[in-house]
C-alpha cells in the first residue's frame, strides 16, 4: 500500500478508505490497484514483474522490492 494512503487512512487517486482496500479482492472503480490475484497469476506476475489486465487493458508492473503494483497506463 502506498504510505501516503496508508498515513492518510484514504486512498489519494479515490478517497477509498484503506481498511476497506486492504481487504477487498476486486479491483477500484478508477483503478488504483489491480484485483485480487489467484495464486497461480500471482506467481506468473512475480516470474513476469508484471501483470495485464485484460478486463481494463492496463499494464500493473510489479514492484519487487515492495511487493505491489505500480499502474501503467496503455493508451
């Protein structure tokens, strides 16, 4: 989770609260983050550093070191 959400309690993109964003396995409606992964796309994602979308056609590049998502936007 990003630490400026986290410190706020809100998500900065939405307005989400962070309890209900920690918890929740779909995706936001803006999307500031990707939906739940099963496991099996999970360990696709960690092998690629990345994970397409394909209900929203966005690229979500993962962060290894801090094991999230960063959004990349596909025009």
């Amino acid at each position: 989770m990003d630490m400026i959400c986290y410190a706020e309690g809100s998500c900065k993109m939405c307005g989400c609260k962070t309890t209900a964003l920690q918890m929740c396995d779909k995706a936001c409606n803006n999307p500031c983050y990707p939906p739940m992964l099963d496991k099996e796309t999970w360990k696709e994602a960690k092998a690629n550093k990345s994970y397409f979308d394909e209900s929203i056609h966005r690229v979500w590049v993962l962060d290894i070191k801090n094991l999230k998502f960063i959004r990349v936007w596909i025009g």
